[in-house]
C-alpha cells in the first residue's frame, strides 16, 4: 500500500484546498502561501492550549460532548464522518460519532498503527474544538486570510476559502496531541481501506499536489 506516512501536512493541506468550491477561481501562485498560513494558524493556535484538558476547556467556552452511536444524519457513502459541531448563539454540542470512530480505530490497529481509543477520540475533539476557537472569535480561518475573487455576472465577488479551516483544524489537533501521526492520514486509510480510492489514484494526487506546494 502507498506510504501516507510519508505524505508531508503541506502535501495533505494541498489536497483539501483542491476540494474548496472556490479553489478553481485561485491563482495558482497563490497555493502555497494558503497551505503554508492554514497549517502555521493550527499550529500556533494548539500551543495555547497544550498541557491543557480538553473537556474542561469544551466546558468552558459554553460547549456539550455528546457520545452518540447513531449513524450520522448526513452520512454519503464517499466519506465517513466522526464528528460534527452545532451552534446556537453562544454555545453548542460536539456530538462523536462513536461507531465511525470505532470503525476508523480498528483499521489504524489493522494497519500497524497502535493507537488506543482514547487518542483517537482526542485526536477527533481536538479538530471540532478548533471549530470552537473559530465560533468563539467571531470569524472563520478563512475570515483571517485573502478573499478569493470570482466573476459573476455583477462583477467579482469575494469570497473566503472554506478549506483552510479543516486545514487549520487537522494541524491544530496534531499539534495538541504532540502527534507524529498527520491527521488526515487517518482519512485517507479508511478511503483506501474501504476501495473508495486506490493507493495508484492517490499517488497520482501526491505526485500532482507536491508541485502545487512549492514555491512559484
């Protein structure tokens, strides 16, 4: 199997920008600039927050955990999701989809990688409470960074990126749990483990987004 350990977070990163609505109106320039600030926000946002308990921190900024064992309501067959985040106006829940991170758990030991559980959960808690700091402080990541433009036929519109959050989020948690493991590895595994993609497919993206990364 391809070696996703060996994907690099800026390879990764390049990867969930091509997957933003907006990504086809970005100048190509333009890439690596997005990548490298959405991982250095993560990054910088979590030393802020290690040595700290996360749970408490949840509690504090007003937020629930809820362990839930249903499917998600929204689950499409591409993609798994472990966990989402709902808002009201000062508050909300973290609901962990405890079945999906079961799942994603056993293919980590199926494939070597001996986590326990419980990292795998922090692991998850971590990246939805990076949603959290964003709610908190009024603005997206993609609020903090250059707007990209797009025509339409009342001129340009600007608009943020939404990627660069998630983006954000993956190196925020990884930082937090002190990490050697790149979070959105743990994605890619259940896709190629499932035959969503093939480890060719998914090299060919490397190989396609490691150009993108570099320096124009």
């Amino acid at each position: 199997m391809f070696q996703l350990d060996k994907i690099p977070a800026e390879t990764f990163a390049m990867l969930e920008l091509r997957q933003d609505p907006l990504f086809r109106y970005m100048d190509s320039a333009d890439y690596s600039g997005y990548v490298e600030k959405s991982i250095q926000t993560g990054h910088k946002k979590a030393q802020q927050y290690i040595g700290k308990n996360l749970e408490n921190e949840i509690e504090t900024a007003g937020f629930g955990i809820v362990s839930d064992n249903r499917l998600p309501a929204y689950q499409i067959t591409s993609y798994r999701i472990q966990a989402r985040t709902s808002y009201n106006e000062k508050s909300g829940l973290i609901f962990l989809y405890m079945n999906e991170i079961n799942y994603k758990w056993n293919i980590m030991q199926e494939y070597g990688y001996n986590v326990t559980l419980e990292w795998l959960i922090k692991l998850v808690l971590a990246h939805e409470f990076y949603h959290v700091t964003e709610f908190l402080q009024g603005c997206t990541t993609g609020d903090m960074m250059p707007p990209v433009y797009r025509k339409t036929l009342f001129g340009n519109k600007k608009a943020s990126l939404r990627s660069v959050s998630e983006i954000a989020a993956h190196n925020f948690s990884k930082t937090y749990m002190e990490s050697v493991i790149q979070p959105e590895m743990t994605d890619y595994l259940v896709l190629l483990h499932d035959g969503t993609i093939t480890s060719e497919y998914l090299e060919k993206l490397v190989d396609l987004n490691n150009g993108d990364t570099e320096g124009k």
